[in-house]
C-alpha cells in the first residue's frame, strides 16, 4: 500500500488501475474536495467531502473501492490538504 498527499488545489494521484483504501483531508477553510476516477476533474466524483474550518475527515475501507482510470482530487472550494492510501 502506499499513500500520496496532496496540496490544495487539483491534482493526479495515480494514472493508472488503482484500489482506494482511504483517506484524510484537513482544511484551513471550509473546503469541498471531490475524488475522481479518472486522470482529470471530469464526470462524477467517487468521493465528494465537505470539510468544516479546522475540521479533519478521514475514511477507512479494508477492502478498499476500485479506481479504473486513474485518481484525481480536486480542491473544489476552500483550502485543504490531505493524502490518499491506495495500491
């Protein structure tokens, strides 16, 4: 397993197949940040956080959710940063 953080904004966590293990995000601001399969912010989020000022959001799954394309996460609103756990 490993893990990528990412800074506020939008940005390619993985280009390729990939299982999604989890999560954590915290904001600085209230922030909305949406998780992608798929290398771009296009079509519908797997994920979509709302994530209140000074606020953490973590999600844990053991068997983990399937990404096919890739994994993209958008900062949408806010500021947040985060890192997620996939193989």
């Amino acid at each position: 397993m490993q893990y990528k953080i990412f800074p506020t904004g939008s940005t390619i966590i993985n280009s390729e197949r990939a299982i999604v293990h989890g999560f954590n995000i915290r904001a600085t601001a209230t922030a909305v940040v949406n998780v992608y399969d798929n290398i771009a912010a296009t079509g519908d989020p797997v994920f979509k956080i709302n994530v209140s000022t000074t606020e953490s959001v973590s999600y844990d799954s053991f068997k983990g959710i399937p990404f096919n394309t890739g994994i993209f996460v958008e900062v949408a609103s806010g500021t947040a940063t985060g890192s997620i756990f996939f193989e």
